[in-house]
C-alpha cells in the first residue's frame, strides 16, 4: 500500500486542523528532538505532542499510548481508506506511521518530532499556525556518541 503522495485526508480531519498551532521539531536522529519536546512540556503545560499511529510491533521500553499508538496494520489501512489521517509515511520497512485529527490538541500548541523530508506535508496542512524547528545535537563528537 503506497499512500505518501495519493493520500488526502477526510474534509473533518482538515476542519479541525484549522484550529491547531502546530510547531514541527526537525533533526537528524539523535538530535535531542523527543528530549527537547519533553522538557518544554515540563516548563509549559500548554504544550501538546502529537501521538503518533504505527502499525510497527513496540520495541523494547516503548510503551503504547505513551510513546506511539500500536496499532495492527489491517486497522490503519481501514482508516487510511476512510481519510481519518491528517498524514501518512510509508517507512521504508513498509510500516505505516499517521497522526489523526484528534491527535493534535486544539488547546496550546501542538509539538511533533518530524522527519525534514516530511515537512512539505505538514506545511500544506491547513494548520492554524505550522511552525518549524529545526534542532542539531551540541557537537559532532556528541551526536556520534548517540547514535
């Protein structure tokens, strides 16, 4: 199932778009993104992450419904034939990953990690407000020793 570049989501799900300040957190792996989001979280009530929607299997210490909605691949591809997303990436493993409409809190500010190369999507989103950060690890020797 290829539906990065055909997919459209449902005219509800961009209805409620509408009403949500959204701030993409961009970096390569092992930038500090999801540390970042959860300090501002700390400091800022106010602030939201986007949960996203897998269809992948949990990896050792993830938990769902903390760090992603697991879902099976048969119920993502149901929802994805009914447009309830308001993106979708094809992994390359062939996983799917999405965020649904009610993902993405009206209230405060709504923060994502997102990979560079799927910012032209959330961009043509009809957010309220899409804002982008971009965020690199503090030295070479420093992201190295992360990944």
């Amino acid at each position: 199932m290829r539906v990065e570049g055909a997919y459209a989501p449902a005219a509800t799900v961009l209805e409620h778009l509408k009403e949500v300040d959204f701030v993409a957190v961009v970096g390569p792996t092992a930038a500090g993104k999801s540390t970042l989001i959860a300090r501002a979280q700390a400091v800022d009530p106010s602030l939201h992450e986007v949960m996203n929607n897998t269809s992948r299997a949990p990896r050792p210490g993830e938990r769902p419904g903390v760090d992603f909605n697991f879902k099976r691949r048969s119920e993502m591809e149901a929802e994805i034939a009914a447009h309830q997303y308001a993106q979708v990436v094809v992994h390359p493993t062939g996983d799917l990953y999405g965020t649904k409409a009610e993902d993405y809190s009206p209230e405060g500010v709504a923060l994502m990690p997102v990979l560079a190369s799927a910012v032209p999507v959330f961009r043509s989103l009809p957010f309220k407000r899409c804002r982008v950060v971009y965020v690199l690890p503090p030295t070479y020797d420093v992201w190295m020793q992360r990944v």
